[in-house]
C-alpha cells in the first residue's frame, strides 16, 4: 500500500496570505506538557505559518498531568487555542454516559460539542482535524465534522487496538473498541499516522482505500536546538563544557521510561556491566529524564547502577539534557507490534547531535531510520549484548572517540515544517475532494448526517 512519506524541507518565506482555516481538536495541548502535546502544537505551530487559521480546542488543567506555560510562547499569535476543563473523577464510567465508553475524556467532549458547534456555526472552517488518543478527541472531531458537512482527518499518533500496549479488558470491551476504531477510520476523509507500518495496519479497517491513509511521521523542530545564528547546531565541545562536569560517562534517557521498555534484559545487562566496571570506579551514570517506573529504578539502583533521575521537566530542559550527555539511550518497546513503532523522542534525540544507543531488533522501523541517516548504533536486547555495548561505550568515551551523531543535512526530512507542509497537504485534498462532491451525497455521508443529528441530541442533551 503506497504511503506518503514526508520529504520536503522547504523555507516557510514567501508562502500565501491565509486561505484555508483548520479546527484541531486535541484535548492534550499546551500549557499542558508532557510527549504527547508535541505533535498537535507543532502541527499548530507550523500550520499558522502557512498561512493557515489555526483554532485548536482543548481540554484545561488536565488531572496527573504537568503544565509547561513555556510551550505557549512558541505558537504564533494568531493561533487561538480554547477549551474546557477536565473534571476529575468524572469520566464515562463515573458519570453514567455511554456505559464503557473506552475513556475519561468522555463528559470532557460531550460539554464541548454544544460550544463548538455554535462557534462554528458562527465562524465555519474549511476542515476538522482530532489527534488520537483519547478516542473521545475522534468522537467529537466527528460529530461536528458530519453535522456541519465538512471534511475530517482523524490522526493517530498512537495505534489504539493493535497497539503493543493495548489491553482493552473483557472480550466485549476488545470488540466495542474495534467496532469503534473502525468506525472512525471508515468515517474519516483522511487518516494520518506516524509510520508506514501503522498506516497499513489502519488500512486494513477499510479495505480498498489506501489513499487515504498518510504516513506523516513525528519530527523536530529545530528552533528548538538553533544556535544564535538559527541553524541547527551540535552538542558544544568538551572543551566549551562545564568545567564540574562529572568525569562519568552520561547516558540519558529522555521522555517517559516504561517497563515496557526497559525490560529485566536490559537491567541485568545495566547490572553485568556494573561488575566489570568495579575496578575502573564508578565510571557511569545513568540520567533518567522525565517519569519513570519506580520498579525500574529501583531495579537499577539495587543492581549496583548510579542513577540519576530529574523527574518531569520542561521541554527547554529536556532539550539541554539531551544535549548534555554523551549518548542516549532508546530502547525499543516490546509486544504486538512493536516494530512499528518510532517513538516521536526519537527525532529530537537525532537533532541533539549525541548518537543514539538503540536496543532492539533490526526489523524495528525506528532503528530502520536511524540507521539511515547515521545516528547511532545497535543492540540486540540480551543481557550479554547489553553489558558489551556499554563496555564498548565507555572505553570510546575515554578515547574521545564517541561520534557526533546523524548527518545535519539528513534531518531535513524531519523536520515540524516538513511534517506541516506534508499535513496541510492532505487537509487541501480532503477540502477540494468535498467541494467536488457538493450536492452528491453519498449514503455512508447521508447516514452520518442522520446519526449526527442523534449524536447531537445526546451530547447536547448530556452537557445540560
């Protein structure tokens, strides 16, 4: 199945005055902080700048998760971002609506839908883009989409059902869930996601339409990691460093560290290593950024490993502890389909211009990439590989004979300009695909019109 992939690189100077305007709905958006905001903001971000109107509906003060106000200061002014709050304690199940609806975010959406569709009654756009996860992003995204008669892109930055993670519960809960997933993708003009992989995995709940499905991966924007001159920039040199950096070699870990991830294999082989190490000192540390499994850490701690762990932090930080060390640590997820996976830290790890230690199988898509463009090295996930990988690490630290990380030139496919060229793409197709259509309707669309007219009744009802 072919799936686009995003290649350009272009200036943002000189594009059009604003043409089209674009409705994302992400309940999970800055000052929320935290991985996942990282995708819908920058698609924000970058959107604005070509020339699109950019409104973006959100949920607010969101319950467990952090806050980073620095992340509103890097959208553009004419982006409007508004929202609701999000009761604690008060999701689907608690509140009685939709009896197992698959998420917390439900009451959320349900008291949006009214607002929203007066305001964009009031001010229509060209198109309506939602983010997965939660599921309820999806649910409004469509219910407004099919009562106003304009187009939807349903992205899913996470698989939901044939994701490695994915529980689900009951077997009724599994099937409701898949019934729900299809039922969204089949619904939607265009559905993106972050990997070729994943795109065929979501082809596969509506056979027979492979252009709607769009790989447009996750990406770095490289304001981020801009020098004073604007331009991309590598890791400062050892002789530019801080004079009490620690004489240990670094190896981060930045973004949420799961045990998922970090599996018994990998804590033995941390653990291997650390008894070889003995006579030399205590020559490495492991620097943990942002939440962690305490079982991990502690695992670690216990087998002998120095740990430092800094807890959540703010995106500018977590850039400069990428920066900061001297390589980075990406192990691979485990379970159902794990391997096509790319974990959207991975490109700000390639832009901090410290190599990459990914452990995992050859066949992962993420190691696929990196391997491309030069920004790191292997390890097959077994205690023996592990413990030798890191022996080898550390005895090119000492040598000064670490690399520098992928090729500069190479990023140009990943950058935030290139993944919002490549998504305002699809939004313009969808657009013009729908007034093409004006005045012929199809039965899937004349039955979503009616089932909106009852979805509207009941959310519009519920939020009363």
């Amino acid at each position: 199945m072919p799936c686009a992939e995003v290649t350009s690189a272009e200036s943002l100077e000189g594009v059009a005055p604003p043409r089209r305007s674009v409705l994302i709905v992400a309940c999970t958006f800055p000052p929320t902080g935290g991985s996942g905001v990282q995708r819908p903001a920058k698609f924000a971000k970058y959107l604005a700048r070509l020339g699109w109107d950019v409104r973006v509906w959100c949920g607010r003060e969101l319950p467990g998760f952090p806050v980073d106000a620095t992340l509103l200061d890097d959208l553009p002014t004419g982006v409007r971002v508004e929202g609701l709050p999000v009761r604690a304690g008060r999701g689907a199940r608690r509140s009685g609506l939709l009896c197992g609806w698959p998420d917390e975010r439900l009451e959320w959406a349900v008291r949006s839908y009214p607002r929203l569709l007066t305001a964009l009654r009031r001010e229509p756009v060209d198109a309506i883009f939602s983010t997965f996860s939660p599921p309820s992003n999806h649910l409004l995204g469509w219910a407004l989409a099919a009562r106003l008669c304009v187009p939807w892109v349903a992205d899913f930055r996470d698989l939901w059902t044939d994701d490695c993670a994915y529980v689900g519960g009951s077997a009724l809960r599994r099937y409701l869930d898949r019934r729900l997933e299809r039922f969204f993708i089949r619904r939607a003009d265009a559905v993106t996601s972050v990997s070729d992989a994943q795109a065929r995995l979501l082809a596969e709940r509506d056979p027979g339409r492979p252009e709607k499905f769009v790989t447009i991966t996750n990406g770095v924007d490289v304001e981020d990691f801009a020098g004073a001159t604007g331009a991309l920039t590598n890791r400062p040199s050892r002789a530019e460093e801080r004079e009490d950096r620690p004489a240990q070699f670094v190896l981060a870990h930045v973004g949420r560290l799961e045990r998922q991830r970090f599996g018994p294999e990998l804590v033995e082989g941390f653990a291997r290593y650390v008894k070889m190490d003995a006579e030399r000192g205590r020559s490495l540390r492991l620097r943990i950024v942002g939440p962690a499994n305490a079982t991990v850490i502690e695992a670690l701690r216990a087998a002998g490993v120095e740990v430092e762990h800094t807890g959540p932090v703010g995106h500018d930080e977590a850039v400069r502890q990428m920066r900061a060390a001297d390589a980075l640590l990406l192990p691979a997820a485990r379970g159902r389909n794990a391997e096509s996976l790319i974990p959207g830290k991975m490109f700000e790890y390639l832009a901090s211009g410290r190599p990459i230690w990914f452990v995992g199988s050859a066949s992962c898509e993420a190691w696929r990439r990196i391997e491309a463009i030069d920004g790191g090295e292997r390890t097959e996930p077994t205690p023996e590989a592990v413990a030798a990988r890191l022996a080898s690490l550390v005895a090119r630290w000492r040598g000064g004979a670490l690399p520098e990380g992928c090729r500069r030139e190479a990023l140009s496919a990943y950058t935030r300009e290139s993944t919002a060229r490549r998504l305002a793409e699809v939004l313009e197709r969808v657009i013009e695909r729908r007034r093409g259509s004006e005045g012929v309707r199809s039965k899937e669309q004349l039955h979503d019109r009616g089932l909106s007219t009852v979805a509207e009744c009941f959310l519009t009802g519920a939020a009363r």
